[in-house]
C-alpha cells in the first residue's frame, strides 16, 4: 500500500542547488561532528563537573545542569533557523553560534577560577551555551540541506556527523576528566573556535523553508501520521538522553568506574549506533520500515531493560552494544519514514518536527529518568525507559501498518536529491 502524501503546505522558495565546491561538505560534517563532540565531553564525569562549579554531585544536580542546555536546543533551534531564513544568510549565524558557545564555555570555567557566583549561575550560563551552540549545530545541517550533490548523500553525512560525535565524545570526556573536572570545558571552547575557521569562508546558499514550531504544528494538523516517526524518533532519543545521564550514574555507583570507563561503556552503545546506522538504513530500503522499526524498538526497550539487570559491567557493556545495534535499526528507518509520508515539497518542515521532537526525547530521558533515579532506584528509572519503548510500538503499529510504504529505495535514494 502506498502512502497517501498529504500536502504540509505550499514551498516558498525552491532554489537550484548546486554542487558543493572546496570542500564544503566535509567542513559543514565536520561542524556537525564538533558541536555533538563537546556536547558529549562533559556526561561521563558529569557529577565532579558540578561540584566544581558548586552544586551536589547527586542525579538532580546533573541532571538540572544537562537538561538546561537540551532546554535551550528545544528553545532556540527554531528561532536560529527564522533569523537565518529572514537575513537569507547562514554563515554569520553559525559564526555566531559557535563563538558565542565557546565564551560560555569559557565563562563557566571563569566562575570557578575567580570564585565568584555559585551553582544557579553555572546553570544560567549553561542555558545561554545551549541557546548558542544549537545555532551552529542546527544551522550547519540547514546548509548541508541547501547544497546539491546529493539529499541522501548529504544527510547522510550529517547521520554520520551525529553518531561519531556522539560516539567519541564520551569516551574523549572521560579521558580528559584526568586533566581535571574543567578540562572538557576548555576543550569545548577550543574546538568551537575551530568551528569558526571552519565556515567563515563557506558560501551561503539561497535559503530553503525551516521548520518553525508554527509551522510544525500545521504539518501535523495536515498529515496527522507524522506523529508515527515522530512518537518513536522521540522514544529513541529519550532512550540516549537517559544513557547520557542516568547511565552515567548508573555506571559510577553500581560498578564503581572512573570518568575515563565510564566513557568508554557508554561509547558501547554510541558506536554502533553511529556506525550502523547507514547499512541498516539501507536495509530498511529493501525490506520495508516496519519490521525495522517495530523489531527494532521492541528489542531496545527489552535490551535497555537488560542494561539495568545486568549484574558486571561485562555484561552491561555488552548490553549497551546491543542497545546501540537495536537502535541503529530503528532511528533510519524512521528518518526515512518521515521522507516516505511528507511530499516533496514538504520534506525540510517535516524533518524539522522530526528532529524537534527528538530533542524533546532527549530532554525527557534525562529529566524523566533522573526523577525517577534520584526517587526511586536506578532498576526502576531503567524499566521506565524500555517500557516506553515497547508502549509507542504497541499505541502506534495499527497506524504504521497502514501508513508505511512497501520496500522503495527511498532511504539515500537519489530521488531525494
């Protein structure tokens, strides 16, 4: 059965992409990479960075501390994209993002060197680093979006961008955890002005539509079956921001590991989420979304499960591999289903909800799970996470079953470009 495409509304303006030149794509990746990269730095010692800047090293505090920059994504990635669209530039936002992202850095290092201030204005400056930093970030995928050469190959290179800055970010954190609780910090500045070397000459290209709220909000009203992708790019995200946090004091409390492993456990789960996303992305192409999505996530919500039961770090590890094969299966394959549904002349908007309603997902996992961490015990907060799992596929398959296409070639296809 085919998917009934349901218009999001008409496209404003529909540039001629041109082929990328100089590099340009592999610069705009490697921003990508660098914001994910210093996002991750600060999870695994997360507890000794907020003592150091003068809270509790307790679930709540670490959680407050990463929630507030995932608020500020939530925020302002929107707004970053409606300035940009209005200016018809993109560079000088990025500019902007990345610079001032690496001087919060720098302020939150500053406060402790000087003394002055205490935890509630770590938190403050957090949430300022947050609103910067998503300019760049969410801005350099837009730019990757305007260049020709190639959709898939383009936003594959962004998937690619995400899972190995994620991917590498934690255990690189850890390692500097050693230097001392600032060192990420510093880093983070550091790699965010290499950010800016790396754009300044880029050249803007003619803007496309960006996903407002507003205009998000309208695409669901019209194409209502968005919300399938988006209730389980949700629950996968959710799923990464629990591991972000409450695995992190999971695996220092329960097996007693310094930053450094616990860094390396939870790059278990981020490799092979990154790594593998394109080949099951592919498969997805050949056998259909649903079997992807929905074995996918039933065994993720079983093997986050497994994580939290596992009695050695041994067997955590390997159940965070396995967590992050299961959820390479389903995170492409439900990208691809929101490219599936949406017309073509709607795709950027609807893409947009997409990645909106996963950092929303993220934001959940750390808010959600460490309430629940911090109140109850770290066996509960676990089941919580792979139940939702299970509930989305059990609430969403009777839709999916009639919404997903058969096998295309959709995913990458080069009838995205």
């Amino acid at each position: 059965m085919r998917t009934r495409h349901v218009p999001c509304g008409p496209a404003k303006y529909s540039p001629v992409l041109r082929p990328p030149v100089n590099g340009e794509r592999a610069r705009l990746t490697a921003v990508v990479f660098v914001v994910l990269f210093t996002q991750l730095l600060v999870y695994p010692g997360v507890d000794q960075l907020v003592a150091v800047l003068g809270g509790e090293p307790t679930i709540d505090a670490g959680t407050a501390f990463l929630g507030v920059q995932l608020l500020a994504f939530v925020c302002f990635a929107a707004v970053w994209g409606a300035l940009s669209d209005r200016a018809g530039r993109r560079t000088p936002f990025i500019v902007a993002g990345a610079l001032g992202g690496a001087v919060t850095y720098l302020a939150l290092v500053g406060i402790v060197v000087a003394g002055v201030g205490d935890f509630r204005l770590a938190l403050v400056l957090r949430f300022v680093e947050g609103a910067f930093t998503i300019g760049a970030f969410s801005l350099a995928i837009t730019m990757l979006m305007d260049l020709g050469g190639g959709h898939g190959r383009n936003m594959g290179a962004a998937g690619v961008a995400v899972g190995a800055g994620a991917a590498l970010g934690a255990p690189v954190g850890g390692a500097l955890y050693a230097l001392g609780p600032l060192a990420p910090l510093v880093a983070s500045a550091g790699l965010l002005v290499v950010v800016v070397a790396l754009v300044t000459t880029l050249e803007d290209r003619a803007p496309t539509d960006r996903a407002g709220v507003r205009e998000v909000v309208v695409g669901i009203r019209r194409t209502p079956e968005l919300l399938v992708p988006y209730a389980f790019g949700f629950a996968d995200r959710f799923a990464a921001g629990f591991f972000g946090l409450v695995g992190t004091f999971y695996f220092r409390q329960s097996f007693g590991l310094d930053p450094a492993a616990t860094g390396l456990v939870l790059a278990c789960f981020f490799a092979p989420f990154a790594l593998l996303q394109y080949p099951l992305g592919t498969l997805s192409d050949r056998i259909g979304r649903v079997v992807p999505i929905v074995a996918g996530s039933v065994g993720f919500g079983a093997a986050i499960l497994a994580v939290g039961l596992a009695p050695t770090v041994e067997l955590a590890a390997a159940g965070m591999v396995l967590v992050g094969v299961l959820g390479a299966l389903v995170a492409p394959a439900t990208m691809a289903l929101v490219t599936d549904i949406a017309g073509v002349g709607e795709r950027g908007v609807a893409m947009g909800g997409f990645n909106i309603f996963g950092s929303l997902g993220f934001l959940g996992g750390i808010l959600v799970g460490g309430w629940i961490a911090a109140r109850y015990d770290f066996l509960a907060a676990f089941a919580v996470a792979g139940a939702l799992e299970v509930i989305v596929v059990l609430v969403a398959l009777p839709v999916l079953l009639r919404i997903a296409p058969d096998p295309t070639a959709t995913f990458g296809s080069p009838r995205e470009s």
